[in-house]
C-alpha cells in the first residue's frame, strides 16, 4: 500500500508540472528580439544562414530516389543468390540419391531372389544380378561430369 500511495503522489506532482508548464506557454514568445547594437552575429548565425539555403527536399528527394534503386538492385542480386544456392542444393540432392540408389542395389545383390523354384529362374536372377553388378560399377560419363562440377 506504502507504493501505491508513492506512485499516485509523483503522478499528481507530474501533473502539476505539466498543468503550470501549460499556463506559461503561451507567455514565452516565439521570436527572438533582434541584435540592434550593429554588432556581427558571429560564425554561428552564418552557418544557420547558409544551411537555412540549403534545397533539403530535393536532397531528400535524390536521397530517396537513390536508395529506392539501390535496394530494388540488391533485392534482385538476393534473388538470383537465392536462386544460385537453390540449383546447387538440388544438385547436392541428386547426387545423394544417386549414390543411395547404388547402394540399394548393392544390399538387392546379396538378397536371395523372391522366386526360385527352378533352375530357369535361378539363371535368370544370377544374370539378373550379373547385369546390375556391371551397370553399379560403370560410371556414366554424365554422371562423372557432374560430380566434377560439384567438386569445384
């Protein structure tokens, strides 16, 4: 209770600030009276002269102008980055499949076949395994290519 009673009497005090900063507002003028002694201003009035010249909205304009082209340059160098890092993931892709797809093969190899009841269909899983045997252990040229590709 002891901070509640605290917090309502610095809100009530802030309040009277406000309220008696309020009155004397309209009091204060908003121009400043004018050095009529003849005496120079000083550098400080020449720079707020020279500044007070200055074009700020069409700055501002140029600066906008700028920085609109710049960022819609940089959105289309992230796309194409984007796009770049997307074609190489697939790629990282097709070669994992690739090798997962040869090692199935090898583990089929070494599998018995799912129907050997006579002899005609045990030459012709053993061919069968002969023939996978061959296509496991050639490379195709295009597949060699790509994996350089990948390597650089």
């Amino acid at each position: 209770m002891y901070h509640f009673v605290l917090q309502i009497l610095i809100m009530i005090s802030l309040g009277v600030l406000v309220y008696l900063a309020a009155r004397k507002i309209p009091q204060i003028s908003d121009t400043v009276a004018e050095d009529t002694t003849g005496q120079s201003k000083g550098v400080w009035y020449r720079i707020e002269l020279l500044l007070g010249r200055l074009p700020l909205d069409r700055f501002d304009l140029a600066v906008s102008q700028f920085l609109e082209k710049n960022v819609r340059k940089m959105k289309l160098v992230l796309a194409r980055f984007d796009n770049y890092l997307t074609h190489h993931l697939e790629q990282f892709k097709k070669v994992k499949q690739r090798t997962h797809r040869k090692q199935q093969k090898k583990f089929a190899l070494f599998e018995p076949a799912e129907t050997v009841e006579g002899e005609p269909d045990l030459l012709k899983a053993i061919a069968e395994r002969d023939e996978a045997q061959t296509r496991s252990t050639e490379v195709p040229e295009a597949i060699k290519k790509e994996e350089s590709d990948l390597a650089k």
